[in-house]
C-alpha cells in the first residue's frame, strides 16, 4: 500500500480512532495467504508496487481523491484533472517508470456538464503531456447523505514500465550518499497554509504559490533518467521531513541535513524564515523527487538537472543508523524536526 | 471505460441530467490526442481493457463502489471485501484472463475497526481462493457533506494476464453462434428485487437469493478454458439481456433467445414466471459469464461445464443483424425484451 497523501481540503470528520493511515494497513492488509505462480514484486510502502512479469516490470500506482478532502470544493476543475493525474505520473517517477496507461474510476452526486467538461479535459491534457493515455474506468454515483449529495471522489490507477535496469524504491540509501531534491519545495505548502490560516502571504505572490499547489509538475523525465544514478527515490507528498523519514526507516540509515543549502523559489524566499520553514520541510504536496545518490556519481546528477529542465540541489547527507535525524543551520544550530501530514493522525 | 455497474442500495440523488453513463464516458472521457510508443490495446467498451505489452497481454479492470449505493449501509463487511474483489475477477473472467494482482482504493469516513477487520478479511480470503494478491493501494479519508460523515467507498484495480492466443471481446460474435450462460441467472436480483420491494419472494428461499447476491461467484476457471472457443464474451452485471445487447452492438448481429432453454436455479423455479422473467432476463448482479461460440465446438464448451464445476447452457442463437432481438417462448411467442440497469438513467 502506498502512503502518499496530499490534503488541500482540512478534512472535518473527527472519529478516526488511533489507527493512523500506515498502521490501518499494517494491521488489516497485510496478507498471510500463500500464493502460487504470482509475479515477484517489490514495493511495500513504496510510491509503487514493482511487479516482475519476466519479459518486463511493471511500477503501479493508485491514489483516490475527493473534493472537499484533496481538493477545494470549488477548485478549477481542469486543475483538478490535471493534478489527478500528476499525483499519480509522481508516483511512476520515484520508481523510475516511463508511464504507460492510466484507468479512472469516478463516482459523481450527479453529472454535472460544466464540471465534467473541465476535469476530462485537463486529465487528458496531463495525459497526452507525459505520454500516458486513459485506457479503461468506472462510472458511479456518489451515495448521498441524509439525502443531501456526496462529493465528487475519484481513483486513478496509473502503470508505468522498467524496461531494463533497477526500479528506485525507498530502501537503498546508504551511509556517504548524498541527499538531493528537485525544483523548489515548499511553494504549494505557501497556498495551502494561506487557505489553512496557519500564515498570512503577501498577495502579489500568491498567484504563483496557488498554481504550483494545483498544478504541480511530476518529475517524469528525471525519475527515468536519474534510476541508474540514484540509491533511494521517493515523491515529496507528506512533507520533505516526513518523507525522507520514511527513506531513512526503509534503508536503516540517517541523515543531516543543512538548511541554508535548500533550494527555494523566489517567491518563497520573499517569506519570513519561520513560514520558510514550516514550508519546505513539513509542507507536502509538494510532488519534488527526494532522492539519495553515491557521491561518485555527484557529476552525472548534476548534469541530468541541467539537461532536464529542473533543477537538483544537494541538501544533505545519510549518516550511519543510530544518529538521530539533524536539520542544521549554518551556525550549526539544528532545527526542529517537523511532523507532516497524515491522514487519520 | 467499462460500462459494468451492480447496485444493490437504491442511489437516491435525482440530479442526473439526461446524459447516462454510457453517454457521459462518450461524450467526456474519448482521447482525441495522439500518443507515441504506447501498447497497443483494445477494448474500450470491454469488461477489461487489454494491453499488448509485446511480451505478454495484459487485462486490467477497475471498479468503485459505495456503502449506500453499491451495498447496503448494513451489509456484512465480510461478504462486501469478498465482492468487492470478486465483481473485478469477474471482469477478468470475461476477457479469458488469469488474475495476477490488484490494487485497493479505500476511503473511509472514520476509523471502524470491526467493518475493517471484516472487510479485508473477506478481500483477503476472496484474493487467496482466485490466487490474487493484494498488491498495493491507497487509504483516504471521505469528505463529511454538511458536517456529517460521507460515505465509506472504494475502488479496486485488477491486472489479469493472458500469456498465449487471443482475449474475449464482446466484438466476435457471429451469425449461427450459439449463445451460451454459466450457472443460473437471475439469483442475485431475487434478492434484490425483494429489498426494493418490486416483489416479495418466500422468506425460506430468501438465505439462497441473499447468499448469490453478496457472494457471486466469478467465473475466472471458465473464462480461461473457454477462451480458445468462444467468439464473444462479457459478464452479467446490467442483465442479462442488457449485456447481451452490448455484445450485439459491438458485434454487429441479432440474436434469438429461447426462455423455456434459460438455466434457473430450483428455488428460482419456484417464484411466478413473471418474477423469473425479471430476475432473470433484467436482473443484474449475476457475474456469470454469457458467451457466444461456433457450433462447431458445443461439445468441446459443453465439456469444460462438465469438467470445470459450473453448468454452461445453451439459451439462444446468434442472428444477422438487422433482425429485432426477439425472446422466445415454445409456443413461439415473445417476451418484452426487458431494460436493464443504467447508472444515471
């Protein structure tokens, strides 16, 4: 089961009892069955399952969705679309896969002409701009409650291929590596926590912090590219913090990190440190590949992020297991370390 | 897009707009943009989609479903995690695919240990017994409507593969075909029809209609014997009649039926013919698999029911098209050709 979560929405019902969302599948959907003639596969509480076929491998990944959960109620529904299908594109990116085929399955409260106009049509964008196309789905009515209508959810399947070579996953960094990250984390966080009220922006920024919330980019092209290079990928959709917790627990390793090295938009710059902070490393949704790699392969990273179209910047360093996690600043002070979220916390 | 619906709960949102589900897939969700490098694939309109990977051919089906819609909001959580896989196995059935994995969606208004314990439970021990592991998913929250808690929904993704010779479309079905029906249809909606209160079925024979109706059987061992014989397939899941005609429009024939032939359980032979006509020709909810193959290999397919634990049973005859789809009794007269379920409708 993936744990990726990305909550533009504050979610309201309050009767989720202790079970967190890692726990809830630990605890019920971990299979003690025997099963005969199966693909291997590799990948839990990785972005994708890894299934071998033999002739080829296959990444999978699933995400469901909801307005007023995921997505703001009165979102752009081509936003919508387009980022219901980049979430998942991300997810193919942290194993490395070139994407191949999408399914969506869609309950509707009701069909709404204008609504389903914007949102087929900025999936179909995002489709036909990495190359994945819808090939199969589900319709359905959203149940009603107390006779008032549900809200709109969705579920995407996307499959990518690893047609040679390793899949990334979360399990292989390694003490020395680097830890790197692409484009400017942090930016959708700077909407996100506008609309929560955790902080106020300026509103000449916000602008751009708002399309970066609800059109992240997912990092296609250098999930393939960097496969080769890197020792443990993920997508940054918890928080950076959180999910780079979740390379160091999979990899048995730690790791420092130095704060003044983090890449940081313009605009995010712009805002007070504090807020800098709260949204760079325990922002999420963010949709960024984290990423560690062996030192002697620095130079070939560096050159994928300058003939790929995004920037990777070196934040930090795995270190042996045993020491616990440190953000350092350059007064080699350390930083709180973070929480993220976490649906059902 | 699969056009499969099953619904147990009546849906009681009346905002559809006159666009169906069939329609809204059409109108919305046809790509028109142009993809390179992609597999191959076929299916739209198919119980699964199939993709041509080059080295192996893949069926991949996706279904959602919802407390309140799809299952009663009381409905033992067991036998909902058994259905809910097996309403996707049975798609795989259908394409003559063997199953190799599936993926979970899940969205929870709360934490409900006991419903969850039940529910994967029974996905589990379904996934065991048609050798289908669970390999990967997602857990969200559902969004509250009006402060009160949504819907508990889900939806799966299941990945069948077929390593040799071709997949059953609903597209080959020729003139002079016979037409063929696993088990004994119409069972589920003898249940169902009695919750609805279309009419009421003796309480003694209710535990028969109710067991079919949570715990359909997919018909997955069928599907790949009779793969190599059949020229069109679907499951039942709209009606019988209803999924007929899909075969018949994509196939581009007619066909003729013979009521008196129509395989009925004992305790459905025990309701009024006017109820056996409903359940039967309209019902829904059977996922059994209704075929159309050659006489030329009736007694190979007559064979497989006899050796594979599920009768097969010839109910009519394939016809070229332009003739009306006539229902037949002995005394040579028609039945109405009964509608069956649409979502939206």
């Amino acid at each position: 089961m993936s744990d990726d979560c990305h909550s533009p929405g504050r979610s309201t019902s309050g009767q989720s009892q202790s079970l967190d969302e890692f726990g809830l599948i630990q605890r019920f959907f971990v299979d003690q069955n025997s099963y005969s003639n199966v693909w291997p596969f590799q990948g839990i509480g990785d972005d994708c399952a890894i299934l071998e076929l033999g002739c080829t491998r296959l990444a999978v990944t699933t995400d469901m969705m909801a307005l007023g959960t995921h997505f703001l109620e009165d979102a752009d529904p081509f936003t919508v679309g387009q980022k219901a299908l980049a979430v998942n594109l991300s997810d193919l990116a942290a194993s490395g896969a070139t994407p191949k085929a999408f399914f969506l399955s869609l309950s509707l409260p009701a069909v709404d002409v204008a609504w389903l106009d914007g949102f087929s049509k900025g999936l179909l964008k995002e489709a036909a701009t990495y190359n994945c196309p819808l090939r199969g789905g589900d319709t359905t009515k959203t149940a009603s409650v107390d006779g008032k209508p549900g809200k709109t959810c969705f579920s995407i399947c996307a499959i990518g291929e690893i047609s040679s070579g390793p899949a990334m996953t979360r399990a292989g960094a390694r003490a020395g590596d680097d830890i790197w990250v692409s484009g400017t984390p942090g930016d959708a966080f700077a909407c996100l926590g506008e609309i929560w009220k955790e902080f106020t922006v300026p509103s000449r920024l916000l602008p751009y912090f708002k399309a970066r919330m609800e059109t992240p980019t997912p990092r296609v092209h250098l999930g393939t590219q960097i496969r080769h290079y890197a020792s443990a990928c993920c997508d940054i959709s918890d928080g950076l913090v959180g999910d780079l917790k979740h390379i160091l627990e999979r990899s048995n390793v730690s790791a420092v990190l130095f704060w003044e090295d983090f890449p940081r938009s313009e605009q995010m710059s712009l805002l007070p440190e504090l807020v800098q902070q709260r949204c760079i490393l325990a922002g999420g949704d963010d949709y960024e590949l984290l990423f560690t790699a062996p030192r002697s392969v620095r130079d070939s990273i560096e050159e994928i992020g300058k003939s790929g179209g995004v920037k990777v910047t070196r934040i930090g360093e795995i270190l042996p297991s045993g020491i616990p996690l440190r953000i350092l600043t350059k007064e080699e002070q350390s930083l709180p370390v973070m929480n993220s979220f976490n649906h059902f916390a």
